[in-house]
C-alpha cells in the first residue's frame, strides 16, 4: 500500500485557487512541484503510488500523485526538497481537518475517497456548498 502525504494548501481559498496557482507556476519552472523543508524519510513508500492530499480551508479537498522526490535548493541557496507533482488534481471526498503546520504521512486506509468512485452525491454539488455541508459534518 502506498504511503501518502497531507498539508494544508496556504493561501489558496478553492480547488480553483490551486488548480490556477499550479498552471502559473508549473509553466514557469517545470515539471510542476511543491518545495518544503525537509525530506521525507519514508520517500520509497510514498514514490510506490503515493499522493499529496490538500486540505483548503480546513477541508481535505483533493490529492495530486506525487511523481518524485528531489534534493533541491530554494532561491536564497537554502536547501529544500521538491516533491515533483502529476498536474492532474483529482477531487477527493471532503473531510474536515485542524490546522497542522508542514505536511504529514497519511496511510493509505485512512485517505478519504475520490469523488469520482464515492457513493455519494456530493459530486454534483457546488464547491462552496459541499464545503459547507462538510463543515457542518453533514457529508
């Protein structure tokens, strides 16, 4: 099974802030990536089928597959750590969650659902108020 990571997406208040955000920033330095501090010690696991799943605005709301792991350097020479990110950002059964700081390992049987294979009609619904009905823990 693999492992995935989960971190809260700053600064971006919708699936489409992100999906935006991503477009600019993949065309100007590809592949596309996330930069964090530090580097993964269980990276082989997360590299067997691992996803990075974000959470916006207290919701987990989508998941990414995350391509590769790189040692990188930020633009002031500090090192840093590239996940290199699939663009494709796939909705994912929303879960209410408490602001954490960095990201942190999600094991595979506790990763919410695609909303694409989800028994629900949440689907259907506008983003805005599937986030509030996920807030009022009622999906």
């Amino acid at each position: 099974m693999p492992l995935h990571l989960i971190k809260l997406s700053v600064g971006t208040q919708s699936l489409d802030d992100l999906k935006s955000w991503q477009a600019r920033h993949g065309a100007v330095q590809p592949p596309l990536r996330h930069s964090t501090r530090n580097f993964p010690r269980r990276a082989a696991e997360i590299l067997d089928g691992g996803s990075i799943y974000w959470v916006i605005n207290r919701v987990v709301t989508a998941r990414q597959r995350i391509v590769d792991i790189l040692e990188g350097e930020r633009p002031d020479g500090r090192p840093c750590t590239d996940l290199i990110l699939d663009p494709l950002l796939v909705p994912v059964q929303g879960r209410l969650l408490k602001p954490f700081q960095g990201w942190r390992y999600l094991d595979a049987k506790d990763a919410p659902a695609d909303l694409a294979r989800a028994p629900d009609i949440s689907a259907d619904l506008p983003e805005s108020l599937r986030r509030e009905l996920v807030a009022l823990c009622l999906l």
